[in-house]
C-alpha cells in the first residue's frame, strides 16, 4: 500500500440517521479505519442498493469487496494493511465473540430491519434515492431473500422471532460482562470486535424506531449504552447537510486522488456542443424505449405481486370451511 500512496477509499451506502454511512456492513468498517487512525476518504455509491459488494475499499490497483475473504475487515488484515487484531489473535475470547456478534446480533439486526417493522429504516437506508416503483420491487424482492437467510417461512415465524430475540439477549448479557467498566472489550485497546458491536449498537440506537424489540433489549444494559455513546462522541463523526460526494457503480482498475475528497463531487468541466449523427439519434430513442419498457414491467409484477397475496390469502381463508372428511 505505501508504493500506492497510503490513502484508501472508502465507497459505503450513504449517511442517514445521523451517522456517516447506515449500511449495517459499511458502518463497522468506517468504525475500524477510524479506530487505526489510518487515512480515508469517504464516498457514496446512491445507484447499487442490492449490491452484496458495498461497501469495498479501493487504492491504485487494490480493491477489497464486502463479499470477499469474509468482508473488507478481514481483506484489510489478511493483506497486512489494517490490523487492529494482531495482539490479540490469540485470545480464544475474542473470537468467539466477535463470531457472536457477527452471526446473533446480525441477524436480530436484520431481522427488525426486513420482517419486523414496517420498513421505514430500511428504505431511507437502501431505496430512497431510487424511483418509487423500482425501489418497492427490491424492496420486496429483498425482504424475500433476508427471511430465506434467516430461515423464515409461514409455519414457523413466530418460532423463529423468538429465537432471533432469544440469542440477541444472550449476546447483549455476554458483552455486558465481557466490558464491564472498561473502554474497549479486549486489553483496553480497540479491535475488529469493537469495531462491527459500535456499529450494531450505533444502528440499533439511532436507526431503529422506539418500538423496537432489539433496541429496548440494548437499551437494558446501560454500560453497553455509554460504550457507544462515548465511542461516537470520540470515533464517528455525524451526517451533515453538506453534499454527498458519490462514486460509480463499478471500482476503477487504476485509482488516484490528487484532489482529496472534493475531486469526487466536482462537475465535469462543459465540452462544446457537436451534432448528434443519425446513429446515435437512434440508439437514445431506443434506450427511451427500453426504460420505459422496463418501468412498465416492473408496475406489472408489483401489482402482480399484490394480487397474488391477496388471492393466497383467501385462498386460506376458504381452506377452513373445507371438509376433508372421508
């Protein structure tokens, strides 16, 4: 990393609720490069809310994506560019906990976020600067996949619900011993494992509604509640009002900052105008005609969708007046 120049580009989903990034993924890793006081600039990719790859980090030709090596933390350490856990490799602990957070109190996380509310959080978080009728479709289309990973189905959600909060009050429980009173959870000194809990805790306080389940259960245990205060006052700065300086869809193969962060947000200088060829004339019709078409289509299946719900839906209903007797 020192040939490529040191400083790193954070691209991560961008800040809502008064934080920096709201991606339940990306916050953790902006905690992490903060607590190693390493540089980074921070953008925004508005365009690719499904994208299993955000957040990645990117420096010359170095690229670490979310759904690689076990997330951007681990690229970062594996590749010996960050690592705030190498004194503590050792600590069975450590593991083990960090394991908890990142599979319980992930998917309690997940869980309030997709199947428990009514989607307000999520939406501002993932959807809101997409058009209405594509943003519902992925909405949906996602809370089909997240209650898949989470092993949901009509016969045993309610089962299901009270495992998910019945594990998350057991982790709660174990990080409330595990700090005590101390400012970090192993030797006093920040690692990965503070790094995805703030993260959590920071979602769970200020992304989730006052109803929430998981956040009462957090609320419960007050010296986790200072951690995350105290760690947010000194680590993660707030969302503003300022511009949001975004990034393309795709990482370039070759990267350079010679601007800092300003030289993402700043408009292209204006090219002087030449006549549009009979060609290209043609191919902006036709891509005018594929976006509509595709508009249309999407309005089709959601209202498709909702069809099929409610014709499921009497279906069952008329399945209690049948008679199966023999």
């Amino acid at each position: 990393m020192d040939e490529q120049g040191g400083e790193i580009t954070l691209v991560a989903r961008k800040p809502c609720f008064g934080l920096p990034t709201a991606c339940p993924s990306c916050l953790p890793v902006y905690i992490y490069l903060k607590f190693a006081q390493y540089p980074f600039t921070l953008v925004f990719n508005l365009i690719r809310p499904d994208s299993d790859q955000i957040p990645y980090v990117e420096s010359g030709t170095y690229v670490a994506y979310n759904n690689e090596k076990g997330g951007v933390i681990e690229s970062l350490k594996e590749d010996g560019i960050v690592d705030l856990d190498f004194e503590v490799h050792s600590i069975p602990e450590c593991v083990s906990t960090k394991a908890m957070v990142n599979s319980w109190l992930a998917d309690a996380l997940m869980y309030e976020l997709w199947v428990a509310s009514d989607g307000s959080s999520a939406h501002k978080i993932y959807y809101s600067d997409l058009p209405w009728p594509i943003g519902k479709f992925l909405y949906f289309k996602q809370i089909r996949i997240m209650k898949q990973v989470l092993g949901i189905t009509k016969a045993n959600a309610d089962r299901r619900e009270e495992e998910i909060y019945k594990r998350a009050t057991i982790a709660y429980g174990a990080l409330s011993t595990r700090l005590g009173d101390q400012s970090f959870f192993v030797e006093n000194r920040p690692t990965s494992l503070d790094a995805v809990f703030l993260g959590h805790a920071l979602l769970t306080l200020q992304a989730l509604p006052e109803t929430s389940v998981l956040r009462s259960k957090l609320l419960e245990y007050s010296n986790l509640v200072r951690y995350a205060d105290k760690l947010k006052m000194e680590f993660v700065e707030t969302s503003s009002s300022s511009p949001i300086p975004t990034f393309p869809a795709y990482p370039s193969s070759s990267f350079s900052k010679p601007g800092g962060a300003s030289s993402w947000s700043s408009k292209p200088k204006s090219k002087p105008k030449r006549e549009k060829t009979e060609e290209e004339r043609k191919f902006k019709r036709r891509a005018k005609y594929f976006l509509v078409t595709q508009l249309v289509a999407v309005v089709v299946f959601i209202s498709l969708l909702g069809g099929s719900d409610e014709a499921e839906i009497e279906l069952e209903d008329n399945d209690d007046d049948l008679n199966y007797d023999l």
